[in-house]
C-alpha cells in the first residue's frame, strides 16, 4: 500500500519476473499451443492474408535464425526497415532466437535519418521493402550504403524467399541470456538528438505479459492493431503480449481506419490498442455504422493525452472496455495502465497506476525529493522494465538513470494515494502529434540549413484531433522565403509528420538572461491569441 504522505508507489511484488527471452516465450507456446493460430499478416495488397500456428510460427523462426547466423553473429546488429509485414514478425522472433540485436527503424524516415540511425546503432545488416506510401527507400539505401562500411548487408525484403534459400549451413541456435539486449529502439531526450535505448529480452518480455494479463488477454483471444512494429506497441506489447497469452496475433501494414475496423469485424478481434488520434479516425470513419464488433472487449490507447469525451465514445461505441496506458520506449514501454475494472472517472482522467514489479515516486525537479499525492513533480521508476542504458551514449545514459536506479521520465505528473496517475505536463522540449514523439531540436537543425532562416524555434500547440501541433516561429533574413519552400524544405529532410503545421514569421524572439529561446512565452502568447492574425497554416 503507497503511504499516504508521499507520491511513492512501491513494486507490487505478487507477480514474479521471469527470466523469458523472446525466443524462449515463442518455443513455450508452440510446445503448449502448438495448433492455435499464433499470427495473422494482412499484406499491403487487399486480400493477401498468412496465417501461421504456433508450431509454424516457431519453424519459420527458427529458419529464419539459421540464415541469420550464416551472415551474422550473435550480439551483431540489424535494422528492420519497413511497414508491419510478416517479414518484420519472422525477423524479430528469428532474431530473438539467434541472439541478434535488432534496430526498428521507421519507414516514413528519409535519407538522413536512416544514416543516422545505421551509423549511431552500429548496424551490420539492413533488411527493407523498396518503397512505402511514396518513400523510395530503395534509392535512399543507395544513396546512405557508400558512407556505412559497417554496413555489409543490405537485404530487400521483397527477396525474403531467396534470402531464406541462402543459409549453406545450419549452426546450432545460441544460448541466449534474458539479460542480454533484444533491441535498439531510437527516441530522444531534451536535446532532441536521437537515443537508442538498448531494451533487454527480459524487460521486453515481462511488460508484455503483464500487460497481457492486466486487459484479460487470454488463450483463443485476437489481439488485433495498426501500431507500428518499430514501435514497442507494435513489437513488444502486441506481439509478446499475445505469444504469452496464446493468443492469435493480427496486423495490417499501417494504419487505415477503414481497414483496421475490416480486422477487427473479419478476425473476431477481441482486443485492440491504438493512439487517440487513430480511435478517433475509427469514429469518424462511416463504415463504423455497419461493422460487426461484438467481439471486441478491450480498446486500450496511451502515446497522448486521451480527452475524457474519446474514452465515452469509445466504450459506447465499440462496446468494449477502455484501458489507457502510460509509458515510453525506454521503459519497455508501460509503467502503469487503467484496469478493466476501475471507475469512470479514474479511466477517463488518470493513466492508472503502476504496472506490478514497477516502482513509481513523483519528485520535485529541483530539490529531488519525493512529492506529497496531488502535488505535481517528475515521474520516476524503477525495476525490471528499465533500458540498459542508450547504446554507445553513456552520458545520456547517466542523465536518465541516476546512480539509485531512477529513471527520470521527464514527464510531469501526480500521484494519488491509490497510486493512480495523472500526467499533465513534460519537462523535455518533446510534442506528441497523433501518438508520435517530435523533437524541436531534430526540426530546428533542418530548418536552419534553410538560406534564408536566422533563426528558428519549433512549439506544440493543443489540437483537438493530434493532440498537438508543431508551430515553427521563424526569423529570416532581408529575404523571406513563402511557407510552401520551408514546408518542402523540412519534407525533403525528414518524416512527413514532423512537418510544421503553422508558421508564424517573427522578428525577434523572447530570450532568457544568457540568450536561449524562451519557448514557453512563445507558447503563451500563442494560446492569448497574439499570433491569430499571422500565423500561416500548412496541412
């Protein structure tokens, strides 16, 4: 029981950690469940669909670790690039089972964030699809390979068979650690530099099965989504929470509304997670009217603040309970979930509280000590779910996780007595537009790069569909440049979303005693309405 006179949750300890690794969770099922379907791949082309059972599943894994291990070695590196496909789900599990590290990378990145994150991960490998929703990833493979000599595969995934085909000798699979790393997930901090947090099988392996247990995932259950695999949602919480479960595993490529309801009604999907903006989109879809949901139980969201109105509408409109999640990637992802069964108004204003084996104190920033419930502070935990640490970064390491074993979320936050959690804030310079992380600093260092921008500096703004925004505030020099060149400017560098909505052209900025950009006045004067009749929207 928390005490009452701290925000301090203690790690509810009636739930073991297992020492799990992901190949050792896949071999389990197969061996129990060996004839429950296990997975169920929607193609990117309409009505291609492959299913496999467990034991299938676990063969074609294990095919899968062997051609691995006649090109690379245990504890080596290889990044997946490409949408949610069946190759991505062999890749993982395969890599899971010969003890490689993998490195989800996201399809919509451009030339220079793939090099990036290739060179900063150390990848030896790379497997990708040539193109997706108009990104030429094949060109931009080309154009980044010469500069990676580490780099000594790259693998098209439309050649999966041939790659299968190319293994001339079987090595027996390794003795893999739950303790040994499993994946390299990017993200970043308040610097806005991209982190690559080192995520161990363990920590992988238990926050999906206790997230599983938490929203009743059961054997003969389908747990049904469009969360990205380079995401934990996607990679962790949807595909080890249902292996653990003996659950079936459903995915389409990326997120359709009308698709993703068309899993849900075709495959009896009975649980499903998606951000607020993409329920929302399900809501707003008008095939919602004559779809047949009633097997759908469970509609869990986190990524973004999740308004009281949208957990209202999904419950009466799904018919499902709603659970809200909370976490990041360098918690494995979850630190603490709303249970099936709490109260209204607990689902719809708080993100529950911890997960068990999960330790959770809320400190103020300044003085670190441990906040009374209901007053605001940073949230902090501890336990199993912790990263490694971010790879080859120790100084961004040791700035996250002090010398006690506290990761420092940057998030803002209160603490009931009950343990129950509510965010209302962050610490890190960092936007969440439709569930996806957008760092200022990563936008700013492309739009500077621009001829004629002196100076720039990227905000959140409340939107009521995002969740926010990004506004640029832009100083130029005796040039100023249209909008549409700084938009297509930013679109040739970086994922589309992380393109600016607003732009608004100033001739100064607020700045703080030695200089910096003080964007929090930015943002209030955005909200006061000063900018309402200069700001210039781009959808």
């Amino acid at each position: 029981m928390n005490p009452s006179y701290l925000a301090y949750w203690p790690a509810d300890t009636s739930e073991p950690v297992l020492e799990t690794t992901v190949g050792s969770i896949l071999r389990d099922a197969a061996a129990h469940a060996p004839n429950q379907i296990a997975a169920v791949a929607w193609a990117i082309v309409p009505g291609q669909r492959s299913t496999w059972t467990y034991a299938e599943l676990l063969r074609d894994a294990e095919r899968t670790a062997q051609t691995l291990l006649s090109r690379f070695e245990p504890g080596e590196h290889i990044a997946i690039w490409a949408p949610n496909l069946a190759e991505w789900l062999l890749l993982e599990l395969g890599a899971g089972l010969a003890g490689i590290v993998i490195v989800t990378v996201n399809p919509a990145y451009k030339a220079r964030e793939l090099e990036y994150v290739l060179r900063q991960s150390r990848a030896v490998g790379l497997f990708y699809i040539a193109s997706f929703r108009g990104n030429p990833m094949a060109e931009w493979v080309d154009q980044v390979r010469p500069g990676l000599p580490g780099l000594r595969e790259a693998i098209a995934l439309e050649h999966w068979d041939e790659f299968l085909a190319s293994a001339t000798a079987t090595r027996p699979l390794p003795s893999v650690s739950a303790r040994d790393p499993a994946q390299i997930q990017y993200t970043s901090g308040t610097t806005g530099s991209p982190k690559g947090a080192l995520l161990p099988h363990r920590a992988l392996t238990n926050n999906a099965r206790l997230f599983a247990q938490l929203i009743d995932m059961q054997r003969g259950d389908v747990y049904g989504h469009a969360m990205p695999f380079f995401h934990t949602a996607g990679c962790v919480m949807a595909t080890l929470g249902a292996i653990q479960s003996r659950a079936t595993h459903a995915f389409i490529p990326a997120f359709e509304p009308a698709r993703l309801l068309a899993l849900i009604e075709q495959e009896r999907v009975t649980h499903t997670l998606g951000v607020p903006t993409m329920l929302i989109a399900m809501l707003e879809q008008p095939l919602l009217a004559g779809c047949n949901l009633d097997a759908l139980r469970v509609v869990a969201s986190g990524g973004a603040s999740v308004p009281p109105e949208l957990v209202r509408s999904i419950e009466s409109r799904f018919g499902a309970s709603f659970c809200t999640v909370y976490g990041q990637t360098e918690t494995s992802p979850l630190i603490t979930t709303v249970r099936l069964d709490d109260a209204p108004a607990d689902k719809a204003e708080t993100v529950g509280k911890p997960l068990p084996q999960t330790e959770v104190k809320i400190i103020d920033p300044a003085s670190r000590e441990i906040v009374v419930p209901g007053a605001v502070g940073e949230l902090c935990t501890r336990g199993y779910l912790l990263m490694t640490g971010y790879f080859d970064n120790p100084k961004a390491t040791a700035a996250t996780i002090d010398s006690d074993g506290w990761l420092h979320t940057g998030d803002l936050a209160t603490m009931d007595s009950r343990g129950y959690v509510r965010i209302t804030g962050r610490l890190k310079d960092m936007v969440i537009r439709g569930g996806e992380n957008m760092f200022p600093a990563e936008i700013e260092s492309v739009l500077i790069e621009h001829p004629d921008v002196v100076e720039v500096a990227i905000i959140g703004v409340p939107d009521p569909k995002m969740g926010e925004e990004l506004a640029a505030f832009v100083r130029t020099g005796p040039t100023r440049p249209e909008v549409v060149a700084l938009h297509a400017h930013v679109r040739e560098n970086l994922a589309a979303p992380k393109t600016p909505r607003y732009w608004i052209f100033v001739d100064s900025f607020p700045l703080t005693g030695s200089g910096k950009i003080q964007k929090f006045i930015l943002r209030e004067r955005y909200l006061a309405g000063e900018y309402a009749g200069s700001a210039l929207e781009v959808a």
